[in-house]
C-alpha cells in the first residue's frame, strides 16, 4: 500500500518516503485479503520488484473474503497456518544452508 502511494505523483515524497526497499534481501510473505487493500497477487508486484528479495523467496497468498484488517485480527484466522508454515520453512531452509 505505501509503495502505491509514493508511486502517485513521485515528485511528492510527502510522509511516504521509500528508501530502503532495494536493501531489502531477506524471505518475504505478503498476505492481502480478497475484499480488501490488496485483494489480488498483482497488488503486491511494485513492492517484490522494489526489493532484492530473490522471487524463489517471496510468497504471495490473498485469503477469500478477508478485508484488510481480517488478515490481522479475524478469529481462526487463515493467515496464522500460513504464517507458521512460511517460518517454520524459512527457518529449515536456513538451518540446513549452515551445514
């Protein structure tokens, strides 16, 4: 969302300024909802190509019939199993490139 504003009018930093993004090189999960902000995969395109995140390490998920706090504060909520899978394999991937 914030890339999307400080991409509107680019000579506008207002209080929107993005600096930092090509230092960004870390595993990256982007969660939106399906009624919400970022309601399909391509809403996150301007951020993962704004970073130096590698694809084979950004995953993009849009949960159906979420708004954009749901992915935050539902109850039973569908992005915390995601979530819990993302690390859980960031971290083994992690684990084993140590050996």
């Amino acid at each position: 969302m914030a890339e999307h504003l400080a991409s509107v009018d680019p000579g506008d930093e207002g209080p929107l300024v993005i600096t930092q993004n090509a230092a960004v090189d870390v595993p990256v999960i982007c969660i939106g909802g399906s009624n919400g902000l970022a309601p399909e995969p391509k809403s996150f395109d301007n951020y993962l190509a704004s970073i130096a995140t590698p694809a084979a390490d950004e995953e993009v998920y849009i949960l159906e019939g979420y708004a954009h706090l749901d992915v935050l504060t539902a109850a039973n909520n569908g992005a915390v199993p995601l979530l819990e899978d993302w690390i859980n394999r960031v971290q083994q991937k992690k684990l084993l490139e140590s050996f």
